[in-house]
C-alpha cells in the first residue's frame, strides 16, 4: 500500500543514511522501523539479493556492508570468499 507522511528533515536524513549504510532503500528502513516498534521481535532491514557485499567509500576504497545484529563473524576465509565474488 502506497502512503504519503511528512517527516522532519533531521529524521528523513537519518533514515536515509541508515538506509545507504545497510544497502536497502528508504522504504525497507520505514517498514522495518515501524515493524519493530509495532513488533519489538520484527527482523531488521537486510542486504537485498543480488547487491554486491561491499561498497566504494569516498576513498574509492572497498567497504564490507554490516547489518546490525547479523551474526556473521568476518574471518579472512569469509574475506576471501567475498572476494572472489565481487572479483575484487
């Protein structure tokens, strides 16, 4: 279902920024803000399928996305794996 609300700029930037940080759309975020306070045991936003595992920082060096309490231990095996993915 679509809908419009009127967000304070402070609190639109923040759920943008969390959105980039976390590799979903703005959308997700809201959806699963609300999911979780509607639903404190809700899931948070993930990765979506397909999407690289890292992105370019303004470095223009290689960032390994986390999502918060994603269980993932980052070992170099897993590095390398992910390497090998991306081709990088």
């Amino acid at each position: 279902m679509k809908t419009s609300i009127d967000l304070p700029e402070s609190l639109h930037c923040k759920a943008t920024a969390l959105a980039n940080q976390q590799g979903v759309t703005l959308d997700e975020v809201v959806v699963a803000v609300l999911e979780k306070g509607l639903d404190p045991n809700a899931g948070t936003p993930k990765r979506r399928a397909g999407e690289p595992h890292f992105d370019i920082d303004d470095l223009g060096l290689p960032r390994l996305r986390c999502v918060p309490g994603d269980p993932t231990v980052v070992t170099e095996a897993l590095l390398n794996q992910l390497r090998e993915q991306e081709r990088i």
